[in-house]
C-alpha cells in the first residue's frame, strides 16, 4: 500500500536472538532465592510472545557502539523487566484479560497478588540497572519510571471521549517513547559516547517509540484481533482517542456519531461504537495516520546517522522501518 | 514497668526536626510539575503524622560521620518515600481502611489510583537516591526493596494461623528491619566510612527494626486502639502469629483456643477472637516479648559502638532505647 520499502538484509530479531536468551536468563535469574510464586509469575511473562523489541534496540545500539557487552545485556533486562512490570499493573487497572492471546496474570491472580509481583518486577529491573554500575543509567532509569507512572496517572484522571492532540502526544511520550528513548540512550551511555551521539541517540528512540505507539493505535482499529490477542476498538471502548479516531473527529465533525461524542461524551451503544469503528478504518484517517508514523520514523532514522554506519545501525534502520508494516 | 531507662538529654525527634522539615520539602518537590492528584495524594500521606523514624536515624548517623549534609536529607527522603509507597501499597492489599487514625489512601481512592499512587512513591524514591550519586546507594536501595516485595509475597501466600517463630523473624527482618538497616547504612555509605563500620551501621539498623516491629506486634495486643489509631488484634485477625501469640502459643499447648487454632486454622468467632487475645495480654507472653525487643536493641546498641561517641550517637541509642515505652 505504498509503504516505505525495507531493504531484504538480516532480520534484527533473528541476528540478536542468542543476546534476548541471554537476556531472559539473567530475568530469570533475578527470581531465584525468592517466593516460588514470582517464578511462575515471571514464566508466565516471559512466555507471553512480547516482541522484545526495547531490549533488541538496546542491544543493537550497544553493539554499534562497541559498548561492553556485559552492561548492554543487564541494561537491556533492566528495560525489559520495568516494561513487564508495568504492563502487569496497567492490565490490573485497565481489566485487561487478554494480552497477545494469552491470559493476564490479574485475570489469574488476585489483585494483591498482581501488585506484589508488579512491585517485586520494578524492584528487580531497579536491581539489573544499578549492576550496569552507572549512576546516569540509574538517573535515566528512575526518571523513565516517573515519566510512564505519571503518564498513567495522567490517563487515568483525564476526561473520557474528548479529543486533544496534544494530549494525545504527551501521552504516547509517558507511555511507549519515553522508554524507547531510554532504550537507544542508555546503551549510549554505557559506550560513554559523548553527550551529543546520546542525545542523538534518545531523539532515535524517542522518534520510533511514538511511531510504534501509533502503529499500535491503529491496529487496535483495522487489526485483526486474533493476531493481535485481543478484541479490536479497545482504545475507543475505554474512552480514549487515539491518533486515527483524532483525525475523523477533526476531519467528520458533521457525522452524527461525531456529533453524539462531542456533545455527549463516550458511547454506550456496542452497534453505535461498532459503526463507529468502521467509519474510522473506511475513512482517511487510518492513511493519515500511517503517514505521522511515518515521519516520526523518518526523523528517528535521521538522528540516527550520528553514530558510525554498522551492519547494526542497518538493522535498527530496518526495524524502524518495518513498524508499518507490523500486524501484531 | 522495669523497662531500661532512658537519659533525659534531648530527644532526638525534637533535635533533627528542622533536618525533617527539609527532608519533606524535597519529597513535595518530587510531585511538581507531576499530576495534581498526586500531590494531593503525597499531602495526605506527609500529614497523617508518621513518626519518621527511618529518615531520624539516617539523619544522626550522617551528623555522627559528618557526611555531607545535602546527600544525607536526599538519601532521608528516598527511604521515607520507600517506606510510604510500600504503605501505600499494603494497606491497599490488607483493605485497611485507617493507619495511625487518618484514612488510608485505598479507603478514599480507587484500586487503580491507589497502585499508581504507590508505583509513583517508589519511582520518586529510587530519582531520589540516585541523586546520592552512589552507585553502592542505588544497590542497597533496590536490594531493599525486593527485600520488602518479596516477605510481602510470602506473608500472602504464607499458611494462616500457623506458629513458625523462624517464619515470623524472617518476615519481620523482610518486612521492617530491612529498612532500619538500609536507614542507618546508607549514612555510613554517603560518609565514605570504612566498610566494617558499614556493616556495623547495618547491624545496628537491623537489631533496632527488629526491635521496632516487635514492639508494634505487642501494640497489636496492649496498645490502646485510640492512640494507636488502629483496632487492635489486626494482625491475629488477619491470620498473622506475631511474637506475643508465638511465646502464648508455645507455652499454653492446652488452652482450648489455642488447641482450636493448631487444629482447625484461625478462630473465626469475633468473641474467640477477644478472649484469645486477652488470654495473651493477660500471659507472660507480653513480657517475654518486651524481653526479646530489649535483648535486639541491646546488640543494636552494642554494635552503634563502631561509631565515634558524638551527641547524635547518644541520640540514636536513646532513640533505640525509647522503643519500649512507646505507645504508638
């Protein structure tokens, strides 16, 4: 569909596969002498089919940079555990029972048991952090943290159903860019690149981290939901407007389920919100779209020849790249 | 009642209370610029009139070693924002609804809320001891931590109504002298003293928390709800054998309660209950406990010795020794 062509080099997340197993070993690791039920807890997650994709960005750029490789492979634990654990407290709050098809802990667990392990995951990636032995990363790690609470926090006070793109913006920043920003930076850190390659680096991570948020938002509409793992419209069900449903309220303000939104918040009706779904993914908002993730990705692949061309470089290119072109 | 006396030089809350009011200024800091409701939340949490005993012995530690004053309030602040989210957190997970007579956060809030107010208190507290600037810091920090997380995990799935003393010492290690240890630490840390003193400073920490938390398990049983500003018997009521039921436990194997609850699990008629707990109060179990507290603060004492004499030691074992006759 005129999508940005990728170039048919090695797949980045066959080419890191033996790294991610090292990585998701010295995970495990961190639940060893600890409550039996926190292993079973973090198998679970572990299991669950995530793509990886923070930590594959970690350490691709570490690689670039001839970063130590030791460092990377903790930071990048780090970053995948802070993720974990906050997917597992956000599915508590938002109910989530399913994510990529498979059952969440809290649809399992009691509430009590799922913050435990939640708190006990944030704690564990704040170990992995500390042991890269820098004190920025653990700066840059705390900072995250806030930024993704704060965001939630955000989220969950804000006003149902009312479309704002900057709020919209600043919340896929707390949400998904803020730690893939953190993701391309902290591995800057640990080849100690000077600050303006870090920056460079945390702008690459920034840029593609909205882009991916954006992708995501678009696939909860024209998706298919037994790829995804989830039911499609989910976003719009919990009252939040995301980038596609922004730009039909903006561009159809005459629509009558438009007009029923704006005038009377959220709605109820599962046929009026289902034809509001289809309204949406027929209309030019999903191009639109696939157009601003687009050019987050073009500004994330420019910051991004600031550091030395690599085969690695290469492949983060591409996976930058291959965002549109995602499904799941 | 033939508790140690304690010498009438000037009480160590009154001493570091300017040092505490600092410390709190920089806690309220960390929510500018952050959601609203967060700062309310924060509010809420600094009035309901903790006595801040853990930042107290980090303070006079660090007066003790002359470490530096900024780093020593900073690492102050971390461990009080620690030791409030994990309240946060568990009094979410028991259904508390009062703590020290004020409403808890989870009485008056949402689930969601309540766990995103807490993930927001640890994040800050770990922003805030990474700007100790020491990489030690931000180990023990998150070591402590898992600590905590990890005796809550197991008090939860922990067999109710079942005498274990080693189970309840390593609880009460896991749940609050873990922290006492870090609390005192921490300062030896920011002081750059040697590492046997360190350990020394550790150990002191670790004998007053235990102390600390045997003397709140007593308070469970004699305490006058009013002042304490909780019902009493909560924690027999939650399935949990303190020390005084341990020591009542052990010598009373032929009270009928008693061989009611070894049989058949924790009583469930509310006048069992009360007469237990007066069977308790009433036995020699409170004082045999009393004794155990004494004999910890005791080597607590003994190991703050490491430490030049100065007048904030002298408050530290004053404040050690005053843990008997609180009353709160």
């Amino acid at each position: 569909m005129g999508r940005i062509e990728i170039n048919s080099i090695m797949n980045a997340f066959e080419f890191v596969k033996p790294d991610i197993q090292s990585m998701e070993e010295l995970i495990r690791e961190q639940v060893e002498d600890n409550h039996p039920e926190l292993a079973i807890a973090l198998d679970l997650l572990l299991s669950s089919g995530g793509k990886r994709v923070r930590p594959t960005i970690t350490i691709l750029v570490g690689k670039s940079l001839n970063a130590d490789y030791q460092r990377v492979i903790t930071m990048a634990a780090a970053i995948e555990l802070l993720h974990t654990a906050t997917l597992v407290h956000d599915d508590l709050i938002d109910g989530s029972l399913l994510r990529r098809g498979a059952p969440t802990l809290n649809s399992q667990w009691s509430p009590s048991a799922t913050v435990l392990t939640g708190d006990f995951l944030f704690a564990s990636a704040a170990k992995l952090a500390s042991e890269t032995n820098s004190i920025d990363i653990m700066k840059l790690f705390s900072k995250t943290l806030r930024t993704i609470v704060n965001g939630e926090v955000s989220q969950m006070f804000a006003i149902r159903c009312k479309p704002s793109i900057d709020e919209y913006y600043r919340r896929i920043y707390a949400k998904t860019a803020s730690l893939f920003e953190t993701s391309a930076s902290a591995a800057g850190i640990i080849s100690e690149s000077d600050p303006a390659i870090i920056q460079s680096l945390a702008k690459f991570g920034r840029e593609i981290g909205m882009a991916f948020q954006i992708i995501d938002d678009i696939l909860d509409f024209n998706g298919d939901s037994a790829v995804l793992g989830k039911p499609i419209g989910s976003d719009l069900r919990q009252g939040l407007v995301t980038l596609p449903a922004q730009f039909f309220f903006a561009d159809f303000q005459t629509h009558p389920l438009v007009k029923k939104v704006l005038e009377f918040g959220c709605l109820k009706d599962e046929n009026e919100i289902k034809s509001l779904i289809e309204a949406i993914c027929d209309s030019s908002a999903i191009e639109k779209s696939y157009s601003v993730a687009e050019e987050f990705i073009r500004k994330g692949i420019t910051a991004l020849t600031a550091i030395p061309e690599t085969m690695e470089r290469n492949m983060l290119t591409n996976l930058a790249l291959s965002q549109v072109n995602r499904d799941r």
